[in-house]
C-alpha cells in the first residue's frame, strides 16, 4: 500500500498515532487521555480535515483515494504534522483524530507509511442514537471557540470554502427550516442521494460505511501497526486499556500516570441506544447487521 513513499519523504522523527473511528465512538475520549501521558501530544483543536482534504477539496467525499496523495499534498500534511511536534516539545508520539479518515485508510497511509493505527468501534445501535443528536445540532460544540481553534490550522486558502460551507449547514437548522444539518461527519459516497431517507437511516449507512471501509484497509496492513480497540472496553476499564496501547506501542508509563490519564473516561453512554434496537426500522436494521456482526456485537 504504501511502498514507494517512505523512500522519497524525509523522515519525520516521531511516530504519528492515528486514531480511527466513525463519530460518537470514543475518538475524542481516547485522544485527549493518550494526550495526558508523557510523550504523546496532539493540536489543540477537535480534529485537521482541513489539513488531510488539502489538495482535494474538490473531490466530492472523504472517500479520498491514495493516488490522489500526490507530493505536494504528502509534503503538506507531513509538514503540519511536523509543526505540531515542534510546537508540542517534540514528543515521541503525535496522536492524530479525525473522524473522515475511517473512509480514506489507504490515502492516510501513503502519506505517513510510519503510522501506528488505534481502530476504535463502537456499537451500531448506539452510535444511530448518539449520531443523530450531532446532525440536529443539539451536542454542537460552542460556536466561535471551536470554530476559531479548528481554523487556526486550516490551509488559508482554503478557509473561505469551510467558513460558507459551516456557516450554510447551520442556519438551517438554526433558523428552522431544516431539522438536522446536511451533512455531519464523514462523508461517503452515495450521501447525497439519502438526503430524503429518515436521519436514522442515514446515520446507519453513514457509521457501516466506515466501518467497511475501515475493515478493509487495515486487512491489508500489516498486523503489528493497528491495534483493535472496542469502544465498550476502553469505557469500562480506561487504564487498562491506556496500559494495552502503551505496551503494543513499546512505552512504559507507572500505574497512577495511566489511571490519572484515565480518570475522566466514563462508561455512562454504553448501552443507551438498546432503547430504540426494537423500534429501528428493518431499514437500519439491515445495515447495521453485517458490521456489527463483524465486531462481535451480534451472534
């Protein structure tokens, strides 16, 4: 997948640690407690898109094939991740989360062929419900701030397209005359012909489509640079897995240093979507059925 572009970019001097996940599966929960312990750092903001779609923003989904990771688009996201280092204290590892990449393993991975991957998933009939709070806008991070932090490291240029795009997406809903955003997270191919399908059908398909697509890159990866991570166990038992990742990764951290990174990790949300698993739709039954089968969530 990734052969010939180690040898032409100079090496980055740490190992990037990307995290990958559909949204609602714990990214952000698992990022900011790596973070907490020595030698791991991250950018201060939710996550890059702008940074990884930079060079194709045309293209019309995140399903961003690797051939389109030309030079100047490798040199762009391997410079951004080179300036986050230096700005953090050169730590030994730069966690990496966006929710997009689920869809575009291999284009991550022609980038930075030195990657170490965390696939986290997260049960199917939680995510619908959690997911769909998202696109109604109802857990929308606070405005300007956010906004603000996720634009301080998106290419200039490109920031007008966002700043409409965001802006459009959101005074629907603010203003009424939508009930949920156009598009929230990933973006896969075929999105936009659901755009009259029930949310809960589009949040199905949305969170399946990651999960595929994610499945099938990473069994062409070699085994020892991905690490399978349930969001269910992370949640129950946080230190324990922070203690699993820390030994796959080979850094050795004391016991209070990970149990202290863990702390805020809860496992309240486990479970909260079983509510609606007998009022789902056969619709979003059927697509939710073979991922989750696939991750062990149905026998």
């Amino acid at each position: 997948m990734n052969a010939d572009n180690g040898s032409r970019d100079e090496p980055l001097g740490f190992t990037p640690l990307v995290i990958v996940g559909a949204g609602r599966s714990g990214t952000n929960a698992l990022r900011d407690a790596l973070t907490r312990l020595s030698g791991f750092a991250t950018w201060p903001c939710d996550e890059i898109n702008p940074i990884w779609r930079h060079g194709n923003l045309d293209w019309p989904n995140d399903e961003i094939p690797p051939e389109r990771a030309t030079p100047a688009v490798r040199r762009s996201v391997r410079n951004a991740f080179r300036r986050i280092w230096r700005q953090q204290g050169r730590p030994e590892f730069v966690v990496e989360k966006t929710c997009a990449n689920t869809l575009r393993v291999p284009f991550v991975d022609s980038i930075l062929p030195e990657a170490r991957y965390i696939h986290i998933v997260r049960n199917g009939i939680d995510i619908v419900a959690s997911a769909q709070k998202r696109w109604r806008g109802e857990l929308e991070m606070p405005g300007l701030p956010y906004f603000l932090a996720k634009a301080r490291y998106a290419p200039i240029g490109d920031l007008p397209r966002y700043a409409v795009s965001a802006l459009r997406n959101r005074l629907a809903v603010r203003l009424g005359r939508k009930e949920h955003f156009d598009s929230w997270g990933p973006r896969f191919q075929g999105i936009e012909a659901l755009s009259d399908a029930p949310l809960d059908e589009i949040v199905a398909r949305q969170w399946a489509a990651c999960v595929r697509a994610s499945d099938e890159a990473f069994s062409a990866i070699e085994p020892g640079r991905v690490l399978q991570l349930r969001y269910e166990d992370f949640t129950n038992d946080p230190a324990g897995s922070l203690t699993l990742v820390a030994r796959w990764l080979g850094t050795a951290h004391a016991d209070d240093a990970l149990a202290s990174a863990a702390s805020s990790v809860r496992a309240t949300s486990v479970g909260k979507g079983m509510a609606l698993a007998e009022t789902l739709p056969a619709a979003v039954r059927n697509v939710l059925d073979a991922p989750m089968r696939a991750h062990g969530y149905l026998k």
